[in-house]
C-alpha cells in the first residue's frame, strides 16, 4: 500500500473560536504547525518559519474581532489585524519555501457598506467599524499587490458565526448578559436590521472546500440567509428562558448578509444548516 503524505499546514489564531474549531475538524487531513506569538513580533514569526520551512500552506485565521477591543484600541487593531498580517504576507513571499502555494486570509462581511439587499462580492465596501476597516486594509493590500506574491491567495468574507468560546463584545453573549442583569425591559437601539449566521462547523467545511481547492478568489462565507437580530433576541430569550420586554425603534437598518451565489459556482453543494446555539 502506497504511504498517504499528508499536506503540512501554518496556521495563526489556532486558539480561537474558529481556529480551534478548524483544526478539530481537519487533523486528520492535514499536519497542523501552529504559530503560538503575537502575529505583530515579525522577528519571532521568521524565526519560527526558518524552522518551518517544510509547510506548504497558510491559513491565518489570527485577529481582533470583539467589537468591544476594537473600538477601545484601535491602534492595536490595525497594528494586529492590519499591519501584522500584510508583513505575514511579505515574510512568505521572500521566504525560500520549495513547495509552498497557497495562503488563504479571513477577512470579513464588515467590510461591506450596510445595505438592505443580499451582498455579492463586488458589493460597496465601506466598512462602518474600526474591525471592518482594519481588513479591507489587508484586501487592498492583496488585490493592489497579486502579481507580485508567489503564491495564491484567498479571501474568505466571514459572515457571523456563534461558539461557546466567544466573550465579551459578541452580540449573542451580549444580549445574554444585558438581559439577565435588566431581567423586565431592555430598550436597543438600531436593533431592527439583518445579519447573517452560520453554522461554525459549516463554516469550518467552507473553508477547508476553499482551502483544498486553492481559490484565487474574493469569496462570501455565510449561509446565505436573512436574520433579522430581533428574531435573534427572541431566540435568546427563549433558549435562556428569559422574559424580558424588547422596546426598540420599528425603523428598519441596512444590515449585512451574504448572496453567496459564487460559493455555489465554484462547487459548494451541500445545504446550508439552519443556525442555531446554546
């Protein structure tokens, strides 16, 4: 019988909701090296790839996402999320790596403009929040720069996605947490608008079927549904058995969520899971 050689991936950010939630899902096919510094410290990062330099591809998955940190250091953000992973970008492309062809980043639907229609992958993007700019300055930097890297890139556009392991500065387990410490009314505002989730093990599968297939592509990774966050909070309430009473504006939001048109024409079949969380 002929010996499987498995592919030998980099990955940042494997601690995190996603991270973490990939690699369980794909360690049977691929051999994981995890980069455990700071992104932002490049002499550690090219320290650790000179004793890497077998791994044939990158998924770098590492990022300020709370809503919460990004709006309190936004310095930082762009530091991390901005500046951290084009210099990731640039290490790799001078590194002398034999075999090395593929590198897929995890951007997200934030860099999008606000709208009230699905959106597609040339949709406006006009990020509205510190976290959304923060990674529309990393797509400019590889859409102004393709030519010159070495190897494929992707972009995964992240549409919202629910785990256990999300903390402060997440909407789920912040309408939790609001809820149980005003237990008889809770009064948002901008609260009636659309977002799309998606099942994290689902998402995982997404990216491994853009991963494997080394797409060169701008590609939205949502379930291609409407959720309105109103809806959402019902949810809450009802998994939580809470009672609170909703008061917020009836005027409607421009929201985010995903036509996701091209997934399914570069061959992602399978149906997408209704959402759902603890």
């Amino acid at each position: 019988m002929n010996k499987v050689f498995k592919k030998i991936i980099g990955i940042t950010g494997a601690n995190g909701a996603l991270g973490s939630q990939f690699i369980k899902k794909n360690k049977t096919k691929y051999i994981f090296r995890i980069y455990k510094d700071k992104i932002e410290n490049k002499k550690k990062f090219k320290s650790w790839l000179y004793k890497n330099l077998d791994i044939q591809q990158f998924v770098h998955f590492a990022a300020i996402s709370s809503i919460e940190r990004t709006n309190k250091n936004p310095e930082k953000t762009y530091k991390v999320n901005s500046s951290a992973t084009i210099d990731i970008i640039k290490i790799l492309n001078k590194a002398k790596l034999i075999n090395f062809d593929y590198f897929l980043f995890s951007s997200s639907s934030h860099v999008y403009k606000p709208s009230f229609k699905a959106l597609y992958e040339n949709s406006t993007r006009e990020p509205s929040t510190v976290y959304g700019r923060s990674k529309k300055k990393v797509e400019d930097f590889i859409l102004k720069n393709r030519k010159k890297i070495r190897f494929k890139i992707g972009v995964a556009r992240i549409f919202n996605f629910y785990s256990h392991k999300h903390d402060k500065g997440f909407f789920i387990q912040d309408m939790k947490k609001k809820m149980k410490i005003n237990n008889k009314f809770l009064r948002i505002k901008k609260i009636n608008v659309s977002r799309d989730y998606i099942n994290l093990n689902q998402l995982c599968e997404i990216l491994f079927f853009i991963f494997n297939k080394k797409i060169s592509k701008i590609v939205n990774v949502g379930s291609g549904r409407e959720l309105n966050l109103i809806d959402l909070i019902k949810l809450i309430k009802i998994k939580n058995k809470l009672k609170n009473k909703l008061i917020y504006e009836d005027k409607k939001y421009p929201g985010l969520f995903a036509n996701i048109n091209l997934l399914r024409k570069l061959g992602y079949r399978k149906k997408m899971i209704k959402f759902k969380f603890k």
